[in-house]
C-alpha cells in the first residue's frame, strides 16, 4: 500500500485535533451525578447494631472540561457547566481547595456524630480550643498575615471557641473597621491587626479573607470510625447523623429500606442547604433508594426540597422525597416508617 506525504500529514492532523478535543482543558467545571455509596463501610460504631436496610451517601462528580466532555454536558440532562473561578475561589489553586473540602468533610463528620449521639441519649463532651485556618484568599487582608494551620482564638480580646463567634462578630462591623486576631502558630502566641474589605459585588458581605474550622475536642464513649478516602465537603453531614443513629440504637431505623438524602449538619442537628441536589437524585435513583432527605428550610422558595421534587419528577421516579429541617425530622419520618 502506497503511503503519501498527504495521508502522513492527514493523519498527524487528526491524531492532534482528537488529543486537543479530548485532553485540553476549557475554563469551565462539570458537575454530574456521582454515586450512592453505602455508609456501613464508612461508618463504624464500637459495638454498633446491623440494619436490614441501608444508608446511603450521595454525591457529585465533578472534572475541569475538556471539548469533547463540554459538548457532552451540553447534550445529556442533569450535567452542569460553571465557569471555573465559581468552583475555585480567585487564590486558591485546586489543591488547596480540595484541601479545604476534605476538613469541611472532617468537621461534617464530627458534627453529624455530636447531633446522633446527643440523639441517642450517648454521654459526650466537648471541649473547644479557637478555630483553625483552613485557607487563606489572595488579595484580601489576612494575605500574608495569617496562613493554614493558624488558630485563632481571640477577637479583640473576645475568646473565640467556635468559628462562628468569628463569623457573628465580623458581622457586627464596617468595611474599612479593624480587628485584632490573637491566634497560635507552631506554639507560639501571635497578634495581627487586619481591616475588613467586602468580598462580594453587593458589598453586603466583608471579611479578612479566610476560611475557618472549629477545632474541638469531642469524648465519646463508644467511638466512631470514619472511612470516607476522597470525598469532600459538608453535605453528607445528615446521613452520617442518621447511620451514627442507626448503629447506636437497637432498633432497625432503615426499616428495611434504602435511605438516603443529602444536607450539612450542626452541631444541634439542624440541617442547611447544600448544592447539586438535582444531580444527587438521579444519583440515588440509579441506586435503587426508596426515601430520599432534603431540607425544606421552612418552606423558602427553591429550598433544597423544591429542588429534588422537581428532579425526581423530571426523572419519574417513585423515590419518595422527604423535606426535612434537622435531625429530628428525620427521626420521626422514619420511626413511623411502616416496614419494608
């Protein structure tokens, strides 16, 4: 077979076009549905009780876009394009923000075992001691003042336990007001004066520019272990509560189903909102979930639960959508579960 210096060059051609349309990456992120994991394999209590039925953790996948994966999304329902920048905040590179999702995950996971075993009755205590940096944004006051790994335990003599007594008091002020953080670095005890500067186009919303985790101490007296690898992020936070319940108490809380849902939990058990929630419905129903949890949030329009009846309609299934404001919505909806 003759082979020209046309069909060479054709060919190098086409070997370019197809690496570019499916290795370059496009400013855009993808989200789609991920998977609907089982929580017995991540979720182990000392001693704890086994369950006809499952839980399930749900999630999103998501990847930065290549042309093909782009037109891809384009085409099939319940994929999602986004401009990069809205998934990676300006100053910070997609290391440092799968970093600060994974302790967001970490302070899900404490959080959500608080709620269940204050729930169950289980004896616990917790001990606060100031909040860590988690990161810190380009631009913005803390710049160079502050870094990862920082506790901050005092605001202008204030004592600091919980991140949110940073967030309230920031709160309280003016763009252009300063603050003093008192904070800890590898044993030492630091000061730092930093003015506050909105970061947000309404101006309504102001800050030093960093991201915070509560660091505390919780005793528990039947321990609780967490497998979790990967994944990221606060939103599995409700069914991490309701399998920690699961496997404390005696009684079979699944009722022989499989549950799932999605929202990030307080301490007090109280459910927020969270995002993807369309995609996480097409996720649980390919998994074969009978009740799905989403937040009601008294009722707001586009609240989570507006959110996932319109995707289990869109997809017609007989997942039964469940809105929920806490833990102990959750609870009842399920103690009152006839059996399977």
């Amino acid at each position: 077979m003759n082979v020209s210096k046309k069909n060479i060059i054709y060919f190098f051609i086409v070997i370019i076009i197809a690496y570019f349309l499916a290795s370059y990456q496009l400013p855009y992120y993808i989200q789609r549905p991920g998977n609907a994991d089982e929580l017995d394999p991540i979720v182990e209590v000392e001693n704890g009780t086994e369950s006809e039925g499952q839980m399930h953790l749900v999630t999103v996948s998501g990847l930065q876009a290549t042309p093909i994966q782009y037109v891809w999304a384009k085409i099939f329902p319940h994929n999602e394009i986004l401009p990069i920048e809205e998934v990676f905040p300006e100053g910070l590179d997609q290391d440092d923000y799968m970093h600060a999702q994974l302790q967001l995950m970490e302070n899900s996971q404490e959080a959500s075992t608080v709620a269940a075993y204050q729930a169950a009755g289980e004896e616990i205590t917790i001990d606060y001691r100031g909040v860590y940096v988690v990161s810190v944004i380009e631009g913005m006051p803390a710049e160079g003042k502050l870094e990862p790994g920082d506790v901050i335990v005092a605001v202008d003599g204030q004592k600091v336990e919980k991140s949110e007594d940073l967030t309230e008091y920031v709160n309280t002020k003016e763009e252009g007001d300063t603050i003093v953080i008192d904070y800890i670095r590898e044993n030492d005890e630091l000061t730092v004066e930093l003015g506050l500067e909105s970061f947000d186009e309404t101006n309504e919303k102001r800050g030093i520019g960093i991201s915070l985790v509560t660091d505390r101490e919780v005793d528990i007296e039947r321990p609780v272990e967490f497998s979790s690898g990967s994944i990221g992020g606060p939103s599995a936070g409700l069914m991490f509560a309701l399998e920690i319940y699961d496997q404390l108490t005696e009684e079979d809380l699944t009722r022989g189903y499989n549950i799932s849902g999605t929202g990030e939990i307080d301490y007090e058990g109280n459910i927020h909102p969270v995002g993807g929630v369309d995609k996480k419905i097409v996720a649980a129903d390919r998994s074969g979930v009978d009740v799905f949890f989403a937040l009601y949030d008294q009722g707001e329009t586009g609240s989570n639960y507006e959110v996932a009846k319109k995707a289990a309609e869109e997809i017609d299934t007989e997942m039964e959508i469940v809105p929920v404001d806490n833990l102990d919505d959750a609870l009842s909806y399920l103690k009152n579960l006839q059996p399977k």
